[in-house]
C-alpha cells in the first residue's frame, strides 16, 4: 500500500526569517554509556543543530556558534 506522508520543510532558525532553509548545521557529539559489565561504550552521533535560509547563513551560524561554544 502506497503512503503519502505530508514533510515539513525546515525553517530559517533567524527568529523574524522562517523563510525555507536551504543549509543545515550538524554537529558530531561522542555519547558515552556504561555497559552492564562496567565497559564504557563511545558513540558518535550527528546532531541537527539548526537550519538557515541562503540569506541567513552567517547569523545562523554565529548564533548556534554562542549557544553551542563549549
Ligand atoms: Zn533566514
């Protein structure tokens, strides 16, 4: 049986934008869980951070840079 499943499209992260985003921003975390027998297991995962719009890429990027700084 064939679906039809309705996508949401990703939105500028400038708050007054929500234009259609035409760049996405991912970042590679190492997530750490200890196995039962104490082991220590690392993952890398990618995480979205956040989308821009072609106008909007530096100010974007800039701000997850200040939210995201570690
Ligand atoms: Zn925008």
């Amino acid at each position: 049986m064939i679906q039809v499943n309705k996508i949401y499209p990703a939105l500028c992260k400038l708050a007054s934008c929500l234009d259609r985003a035409d760049y996405e921003f991912t970042d590679a975390k190492t997530i750490k869980t200890k196995q039962e027998d104490g082991l220590v297991k690392e993952e890398i995962k990618t995480v979205t951070l956040g989308h821009a719009c072609n106008n909007h890429v530096v100010e974007v990027n800039k701000m997850l840079q200040d939210i995201h700084k570690s």
